[in-house]
C-alpha cells in the first residue's frame, strides 16, 4: 500500500516549528557570551537569507509597508489583508518575524537562570563562559585567508580595544555611583510613617538593613505600574548604544552579541531587566525599550556596514574579530577581586533599601585562593571546552 502524501497543513506546521526552532537555538546563542548567533545562522544555513532580508529594507520599503497598513486599518477588507499577506510574503518577513518570535521566547525563558548564575554562581558561570569563548576562537581563525602582517597587526589592535573597554568599565565604580545617587535621595526624604524596618535579604544575598518608603501614588493604588526612577536618563541612553553595538556583534560569524555586552558593563543590567519584566514597571519597559530601539536601529544601519567591510576587507574584519575574543578572556576571567561596600543603596520598586556588606565584583582578576572552587571551576572550564567543540564540529560539517 502506498504511503499517501502529507497534508499541505501537516508540511506549512511542520515548516514553522522548524523556524521558530531555530530561532530559539537564535535566542539561547545571543544570551550565552561565547556562543555566537552568527554562527548558528551559518549552521542552519540561512546567513545568507537573513542578510538579505535585512538589506532589502529602505525608506521606501517602510513607506509602502506603511501605505498598506494604513489601508487594513481604514477598510478593513479582505482584499487589504491579501495585500498585506502578499508584501510580507514577497519580502519574506514572515520568516524573519518566526526567528524573532522564537529568539524573545529563548531569552525571556533563559533571562531569570541566567541572573541567578551570575549573582549566586559567579565563578562557575565565568569560568563556563571562559572555555565557551576560548575554543569558539577557532571559528573565525579557520575563516581566515592569509596571516601576513596586516592581519596580525589587526589582531592585536582587537587585543588592545578589548582590554581597553574592560578596564575603563569597572563594575565597582558603576555600583558606587549610583549608590551614591540614591544615598542623596535618601536622605532628602522625610522619616516618619514613611519608614519601616525591613529583614530579610537581598536578590545577591546581602541583609536588608532597613527600608524607606516613597509615598505611594494614586497610579500605584489602583494596581497600575508607574515609574519609580529605577534607571538614570543616562542609563536609558546607554542601553540603546549597547544595543545598536550588540546586534552588531549578534550577526558576526564567531562574536557573541552578548559577551560585547559583557565587556561594556550592561550584560547584568540588560538581564535583570529581562527577568523581571513579568512586573510591568515601566522604568524595565522603558530600559528594554531603549535597548530595543538601538538594536533595531543598529541592525538597520550595521547590516549595511558590516555587509561592506566584509565585502571589501574579509581577512582584516576576521582578524580584527580574533582579537576581540582573545582580548575578551580577560574580561572573562572568572576570578575577580571582590570589594565591599559596606552601605550600598539599591531601588527596589517605590523603596529605597540600604543593604549591608555589598559585595561587588571588580574588573581586577587575580589568582584562585581556594582548591575547591579552582577544581570546579575547571570542571564548568572543561564543560564550556566541549560544549563548544560539538557546536565547531557541528559548523564544520
């Protein structure tokens, strides 16, 4: 008896689980340093179509996009939607628009794991990310053409750049100064029934020392989010320059977008935001929103760029790429000189807490004091090292 053909739905549900497949393996590269999403597009063998669907959008594009928008929205007729169906099909935005569905749905699921290992497993997690990094440097070295000297010279200009942005990014002088900003706050608030003793501990562990209380707003009584002033205007700027340079990195064969957030300091930062977007405050929305407008801009305009330099300058790009990541081993280096605060000032929704004993750490790596944490931190080493080498060999083939 012959086998009857599949049903076109069977192929069209089959089709998408496939690409929404591939875009969470899109989402889980972007949010794990050392993992690059460049590559798994290359792995799955649409690096191409993607750039291509990035290159295609201009003004006019956008302008007829939203002619027809306008058109569904005012008539609402079926021939409005066939017209719409028609320009995401012809753009083929459909598709792109099932990868992004798939990579938010990765990295909103991975963001709170992800916070936890860094607040509560520091060293372990470095030391994953540093064998993740270290053995993903056979990527774009196996992409090289030639190793004459301008392509060593680049190398070590990606060395120096690295280090450089890790150095002048110190978390310790971050945390201080906008503790420093909420310990002005706190003490221009007035004492009285709006301060309340609180116990009990920190998201890092640390002891509540005690709380004082914003007064609450109408918004906030009736159960609506509003701002609690949890992020600095600059803080907003910056996170839409990480952003625009992340996505950058993201669509780079062999660099992680999310290892470019670690070396400028916004990694925890863009993280913590992701894992408690559940809250609905605004000041994450806003954040997130910031983040987001600079990927979306810088994909636009980087897509372009990055598709020129590799046009005209493949070997210097992959060299100056090589020298990102080795350079990037340093900022990765799991053991780091931890500094306390003794009284650090956090935000935390309407309240301003003072915890105690803040342990902050810094950019400064020194060398493992205790056997035990060394050996298991060779174990997760190790871990990241063959995670890494399946995935190469996985590329290769």
């Amino acid at each position: 008896m012959k086998n009857e053909p599949r049903p076109p739905s069977f192929v069209k549900d089959q089709s998408l689980a496939k690409e929404l497949f591939m875009g969470f393996c899109l989402g889980t590269a972007n949010i794990i340093p050392g993992v690059s999403g460049g590559t798994f597009l290359l792995v799955f063998k649409i690096y191409e179509r993607v750039f291509a669907i990035l290159n295609r959008i201009n003004q006019t594009l956008f302008l007829r996009f939203l002619s027809i928008v306008f058109c569904v929205v005012k008539n609402l007729g079926r021939n409005g939607c066939q017209d719409l169906a028609s320009f995401l099909k012809e753009t083929d935005a459909v598709f792109l628009l099932k990868l992004i569905l798939g990579a938010v749905t990765a990295i909103i699921a991975l963001s709170s794991l992800m916070e936890y290992l860094l607040v509560h497993q520091f060293v372990y997690t470095y030391s994953l990310f540093f064998g993740l990094i270290l053995v993903s440097i056979v990527i774009p070295v196996r992409m090289l053409n030639s190793l004459k000297g301008p392509v060593v010279f680049m190398v070590l200009l990606g060395m120096s750049l690295t280090v450089f942005v890790s150095w002048s990014v110190n978390p310790y002088d971050k945390v201080k100064i906008k503790s420093d900003h909420l310990e002005r706050q706190f003490q221009h608030l007035s004492f009285g029934e709006n301060t309340a003793p609180v116990f009990g501990q920190d998201s890092h562990g640390n002891p509540l020392e005690n709380q004082l209380k914003k007064k609450v707003s109408k918004t906030q009584e009736s159960g609506l989010s509003s701002f609690f002033g949890k992020y600095t205007i600059e803080e907003y700027v910056y996170a839409g320059i990480c952003g625009a340079v992340s996505i950058s990195a993201m669509v780079l064969p062999g660099i992680s977008g999310s290892l470019v957030l670690i070396l400028m300091g916004a990694y925890f930062d863009v993280i913590s935001a992701i894992s408690t977007l559940k809250s609905g405050h605004l000041d994450t929305l806003a954040f997130l929103c910031c983040f987001g407008l600079g990927i979306v801009v810088g994909g636009l305009l980087f897509a372009r760029l990055i598709n020129f330099v590799l046009k005209r300058y493949y070997n210097l790009t992959m060299a100056f790429l090589i020298g990102l990541m080795i350079g990037s081993l340093h900022a990765l280096w799991p053991f780091k000189k931890v500094m306390i605060i003794a009284r650090q000032y956090v935000k935390q929704e309407d309240a301003i807490c003072v915890v105690k004993n803040f342990q902050v750490y810094t950019n400064l790596n020194i060398l493992p004091s205790n056997g035990h944490q060394l050996l298991v931190s060779l174990l997760f080493f190790f871990v990241g090292c063959a995670v890494m080498v399946a995935f190469v060999r996985a590329e290769s083939s």
